[in-house]
C-alpha cells in the first residue's frame, strides 16, 4: 500500500498507467513491459570501469597529514596513503582522466568531504589489494560556497569505484555522491550515514563488489532535478546487504536489476517508476511495500513492476502492506516471487502472467486477479 509519505509529486494511477514508452535512460526508447532490457547494458561499463587492479610503476605517491588539503590538477595516478584528522584531497582537473589509489588511506573530519571532484573527464577510485580505508565525516558538512557538499565522497563529474581492497565511511550525512553518474564494479564496502547513503543525479550502476550500507533514509537513490532520461539505477552483479529507515533502493525513473545477491530491509525494497527484474537473488524485508513502482510528475513513463526471471523473496511486516504495489501495471514472464504477509499485490493496471512461479503465503498462484487487492 503506497503510503506517499515524501513523493507527494506522484500523478494519478490512470495516466501512468496510459503511457506505453520509457526512455531507456542511454538515449534510445523502449516499450515498458515487452521482456527487452529498459537499459542499453553495452553503454554502462568501460574497460577501464571494469580494471580492478592498477599498474602504479609511474604513479605519484601521497601521504596525507593532519589539516592537509590536497590538490590534484593533472591527469594520472595518485597513490593516496596516511592517516590524518581535518584533512581533504580534490581533484580539480578539467577534461582529465585521474585514478585514486587507495592504499590504508584513513582520513577523519568534522565537517568536510574527504574526497572532492570538482572537475575531471572522470575519476577512478580504486582500492588497492589487500587495503584497508576508512573515511569518516563526524559532525555536520559546512557550507563551501553557495551549496554543501553532501557526501564524504562528493563528485560533481563522473566516477567509478572498484579494487581488490575495502572502504568503510561513517558519516553524519551520505556516503557517496555524484552530480552525474556512479559506478561501482569491484571492492568491499562498508556505510554507515545519517542520510541517504549512495546518490546520484545521472545514474548508479553496479556491476560487481560486496556492499554493505546502514542508513537512516535511503540505501542507493538516483533522481535527476531536470533530466527525465537520467536518474536510474542498474544492478548487473555482486552483493548488496542494504538496512535503510526509508526505501533500500529509489530510481527516478528505471530501476533493473539483472544479477547479484541482494538482502534488503527497509521500510519499502524497491521503488522505482519502472523496475525490471531479469536475474539475480533477492530477498526483501518490509515494513511497506516489497516493490513499489510510482509515476513520477517529471517524465513521461509507464509505471510498471515487470519480472522476467531472477528469485524474488518478500516478507512483509507492516499492516495492509504490499508485496507489490504498482499504480501501473504489473507483468510476471519468467522467475519465482515468493511473497510472504498480509497482501500480495496491488496492482491499478494490467496484470500480464505468462510464466514463472508466484507463491503466496505458501501457496502456489495461477490467478493473480484474485490476490489482486486493488480489485478486492
């Protein structure tokens, strides 16, 4: 049961569910619904994006120390080392490519990122083998400027995570974030934040790594203030262990998930204008709803929960809440929904069952109509 507790923004059910194109976030258009991929997977990684060691033969070696604020203006490698209090690097190199190394890298502030890209063609934050890197931000984030940075790690270009090694942020707001798109392919994390804990504006993309977030709002959201081709979430690999006080996972508009291992315990799991799942294992726990597929006022979307394959397990804990609710359609075609709770779906539009298992409550369904509580 949607609860519109801060998307006051949603439009009604029957508009959304008349929209039959979604951009697919890359620039091309497909149709909601029809099995084939929302995104071009093909545009989302680089080779580079997927590299998760690094040749440092050449690279400039930097110790940080208590009060150092570190700037880096030229392309290339930095091997990032030390332990120091009140401390930042920023990588302010306009068109440039730089790649981070994180090597036992400890940096601990009161109020300011620790890590900064103001301006680069991209930045690569890698962690080296067999390193341990801990960030932290303990108080609030001081205003620089006209805005606040809102993320130990605060990136206004594009950047990628990966390695071999692991990161651990504690923060007073959010861990990661991006003005354009974030990738994560490799490494071992650690968030604990006050606020959401991954942001992004253009997209975050997961394509491997072992992500383990406790956050106060949200896990991972991606929303774009303009952009209405911009704003998704793409989760191709690795494992995702996600306890949030609000939604696990928001996308403004697509969320897909292809592959991986995800545990997710929030108020709601998923909650997107059009979640496709494809593959992968998925275990949800909810207070609200287990998948939530909205229609946002700022895109022309169909709103639509679509599961073409993948293992999907909901247990629900909250009263009248949903295994599914869609203000649009819903469309099972492959895969196993199990949904364990009060209500199994909550479906406004079509329901399309083509294929795949759905069980609630211990029981196998063939007429999804009839646990439909939208019609009941």
């Amino acid at each position: 049961m949607m609860k519109n507790r801060k998307k006051a923004v949603w439009l009604a059910a029957g508009i959304a569910a008349s929209l039959g194109l979604a951009a697919c976030g890359t620039g091309s258009r497909k149709t909601a619904g029809s099995g084939k991929s929302a995104l071009d997977r093909d545009a989302l990684f680089t080779s580079r994006d997927l590299e998760q060691t690094v040749n440092a033969a050449d690279a400039e070696t930097i110790t940080v120390t208590d009060g150092d604020d570190v700037a880096i203006r030229n392309e290339g490698i930095y091997v990032l080392r030390g332990t120091a209090e009140n401390a930042s690097v920023t990588v302010d190199a306009k068109g440039a490519k730089v790649q981070l190394l994180l090597d036992h890298l400890s940096i601990t502030n009161k109020d300011k990122a620790a890590i900064v890209v103001r301006k680069a063609d991209k930045v690569f934050i890698t962690l080296a083998e067999g390193s341990t890197n801990d960030l932290a931000v303990t108080e609030s984030f001081r205003k620089e400027g006209k805005e606040k940075r809102k993320a130990v790690i605060d990136s206004e270009e594009d950047i990628t995570l990966n390695g071999t090694g692991s990161l651990h942020i504690t923060s007073c707001q959010g861990a990661l974030h991006s003005k354009k798109a974030l990738s994560i392919t490799g490494g071992t994390y650690t968030f604990d934040t006050k606020k959401t804990a991954v942001r992004a504006e253009d997209s975050i993309r997961i394509k491997d790594g072992t992500i383990t977030i406790t956050s106060e709002d949200d896990g991972l959201h991606a929303e774009h203030d303009s952009n209405t081709e911009k704003g998704y979430v793409y989760i191709g690999g690795g494992t995702l262990n996600i306890t949030s006080e609000d939604d696990c996972i928001f996308a403004i508009p697509i969320l897909q998930i292809d592959d991986g291992s995800l545990n997710l315990n929030g108020h709601e799991g998923l909650e997107a204008t059009w979640i496709q799942i494809n593959g992968g294992a998925l275990k949800i726990l909810a207070r609200d709803d287990g998948m939530n597929a909205n229609r946002s006022a700022k895109g022309h979307y169909s709103t639509i929960a679509e599961i073409n394959g993948g293992e999907l397990t909901i247990s629900l804990s909250g009263k009248e809440a949903d295994g599914i609710d869609s203000n649009g359609d819903l469309v099972i075609r492959g895969g196993t929904l199990a949904i364990s709770g009060e209500l199994a779906i909550d479906i406004v539009g079509d329901i399309r069952f083509t294929g795949g298992t759905v069980i609630f409550n211990g029981k196998e369904q063939t007429d999804l109509k009839s646990i439909n509580s939208a019609g009941n």
